[in-house]
C-alpha cells in the first residue's frame, strides 16, 4: 500500500460523508474523530496493559484485530486532515523519518 494512493481513497470517501453530513468545517471535524479514535485506542492499550473496566487484563491476541481497526480508523482521519490541507502526507513520512533515523543514529 502507497500512502499517496490510499490518501486519494480516503479523499474519495470523504466526498461521500461529507455528502451525506454537510459538516461546515471538516478539517475541525477531522480533529475532533482523531480525538475520538486516539481515546478508544488508548483505551484498549491500557485495559491490555493495566486493568479493564470489566475486571483484569484484557489478552493482546483477543484484541489484536481491535487495535489494529482502531489504529486504522485513526489513520483515515489523518490522511483525512491531510488532504483538507493538500498535504501529501507520503513525503512528510518520507522527510522526518530521514530526520529521526540521522538523530538516533548520532545518540550513543
């Protein structure tokens, strides 16, 4: 998967909710869902870390597929932000990767 490619995928299935919804300001409304999506993942890591609402632990592999739709759904509305403000995402990616790698090489 491209990030490019699926950041226009995302663009086209923004035109269909934002069709059906009208938000009169997406890119706030694309802020608001990455709130949303970040809660209900962080909830998951501390419930498998820590303690669930229902009592212990919950395991990792039961909610692997869970996390993994979250982080998903995060995604999209980050590539969803991106394009309210024609950012192509990739090459950012692309740019402070570059960045981290030559700073935590230089660490000893």
């Amino acid at each position: 998967m491209e990030i490019k490619q699926t950041q226009n995928e995302v663009k086209q299935l923004m035109k269909v909710v934002n069709g059906k919804h009208r938000f009169p300001y997406p890119n706030i409304m694309s802020v608001l869902k990455a709130y949303e999506e970040m809660g209900e993942l962080t909830q998951l890591i501390i419930e498998s870390t820590v303690k669930s609402r229902k009592g212990g632990k919950l395991k990792i592999d039961d909610i692997k597929g869970e996390i993994g739709d979250e982080l998903a759904d995060l995604f999209i509305v980050i590539l969803g932000l991106a394009n309210d403000y024609d950012i192509q995402l990739e090459e950012h990616i692309r740019k402070k990767m570059k960045k981290h790698l030559e700073r935590w090489t230089k660490v000893e």
